[in-house]
C-alpha cells in the first residue's frame, strides 16, 4: 500500500517501505482496542455536552474525539 502511494522509483529505499509496511501490520492488532478507547471518550464528551449544555469546551471535546474516530478510519479519498 506505501509503495503504490510513494512508487518504486527514484532515491526511495524499498527496505524501508518494506519494514514501515511491516510495523503497521503489527500494530493493527491494537486496532479493536484504540476504536473502542476513542468510542469511549466520545460518549464521555456526549454526556458532559448533556449535562453542561453546549459551550466553547464541551463542544471541542466533542469535536476531537469526533475528530480521533474518524482518524482511525480509511481515507475518505482513496484511489
């Protein structure tokens, strides 16, 4: 996936993509956990919108943890 969006050619070091590919990897067996960590925050942040009303801070708490889920999704623009 690396090497379609930099591509194989040029100065770039394919031991590298290669070993980069192979930490992601590794690290999307944390995935289940990371999601339902930020689910989490997100209703935290939901229920201090509902007990302290709508305000500069509890709408930017909602915002970021809406923002960090959505992080942890595909891109919206892949081709």
């Amino acid at each position: 996936m690396l090497k379609l969006k930099v591509g194989g050619r040029g100065g770039i070091d394919m031991a590298a993509i290669a070993k980069a590919e192979a930490a992601l990897k590794s690290l999307s067996g944390n995935f289940s956990q990371w999601l339902n960590d930020e689910i989490v925050k997100l209703e935290a942040a939901r229920q201090e919108v509902r007990a302290s009303g709508l305000n500069a801070l509890t709408v930017e708490a909602l915002y970021l943890r809406a923002h960090d889920l959505k992080g942890l999704g595909p891109p919206t623009n892949f081709r």
